[in-house]
C-alpha cells in the first residue's frame, strides 16, 4: 500500500511539473514576446493616429493622401507596422503549439492573414489603390485583447501551481 500511496504522488508530482513546465513554455516562448509585441505595435499606431491622421480629420473615400502624407504612412509601414506585424507572425508559426485551446484562435489567423498581405502592398504600392492598405483589414483590438486575456490567464495559472509546488514541497 505504501508504494502504491508513493507512486501515486510521484506520478501527481510529475504531472504537476509537467503543466508548470508547459505554463512556463508558453508565457515565455508565445505570449510574453506576443504582448510586447503587440503593445509595442499598438502603442505605435495609436501615436501615429494621434500626430498624423486626427488632426487632418477623415479624408474621404475615393481619395488619396497628398504625396507627403502617403511617403510619411509608407515610412511607417516599411520600418514600423510591417516589421512588427512579422515578427508576431513568425512567433506564431514558430511557437503556435503553445497556443492554449485546442484550436487556432480566428483572431490570430485573421492577424497572420492581414500580415501576409504586408509584402504585397510594399511591393506594389502604386498599385495598392487610394487607401494603400493591406488587402486583409487589421483584425484591431480584438488581437491585443486575446494576447492580453492569455498572458493573464497564464500567469494566474503559473501563480496557483507555483503555490502549490510551495504548499505540499
């Protein structure tokens, strides 16, 4: 009975290690990089909308940006959104088996999709059209509220083991 008791805590202990182990994987692997990212890419966007399009006001449909404006956006989009925006996408293709769940989340596909379309705007971008936008919209705040909720859920999970692991060690 006693070996019984013994290796029931030992396979309890190691399943435990093992989840602690997977937790850590993912924040630091995935999500950790993921949010700065996406905070960082955010936090850009938000500044440039405040400094360059608010205070010019919408610019209505069916009509370019004047030459300064459309040099300044590309700028932007060739040294900080797209730059950005790959690197997420490559962690994501890279590191994608730590996402939680059983499946891709649709925000995150819809995020690389937008990403992909990147490379064919810089290529052709007198050719992009009036808005010299990617063809996939940005899926907006949906992306960084779901890198958000995970990393947080995440770290109240490493948390509740680390306790645990403290608790009965």
């Amino acid at each position: 009975m006693a070996y019984w008791l013994n290796h029931q805590g030992e396979v309890r202990r190691s399943l435990q290690q093992a989840r602690i182990d997977r937790v850590n994987s993912q924040l630091k692997d995935l999500y950790g990089p993921l949010l700065v990212l996406a905070e960082t890419n955010e936090k850009a966007w938000n500044e440039y909308r405040r400094r360059y399009i608010e205070p010019v006001g919408a610019i209505s449909a069916g009509s370019s940006l004047p030459e300064a404006e459309e040099t300044r956006w590309r700028t932007w989009i060739k040294s900080v959104f797209a730059p950005i925006a790959q690197q997420i996408r490559e962690i994501i293709t890279t590191q994608g088996d730590l996402i939680i769940g059983v499946e891709m989340p649709p925000v995150v596909l819809e995020f690389c999709a937008h990403t992909a379309t990147y490379q064919a705007l810089m290529e052709d971008w007198e050719g992009a059209g009036r808005d010299k936008s990617t063809l996939i919209r940005h899926p907006g705040g949906q992306f960084l509220f779901y890198v958000r909720d995970s990393y947080e859920s995440l770290k109240a999970e490493q948390a509740l083991l680390l306790r645990s692991v403290r608790e009965s060690g």
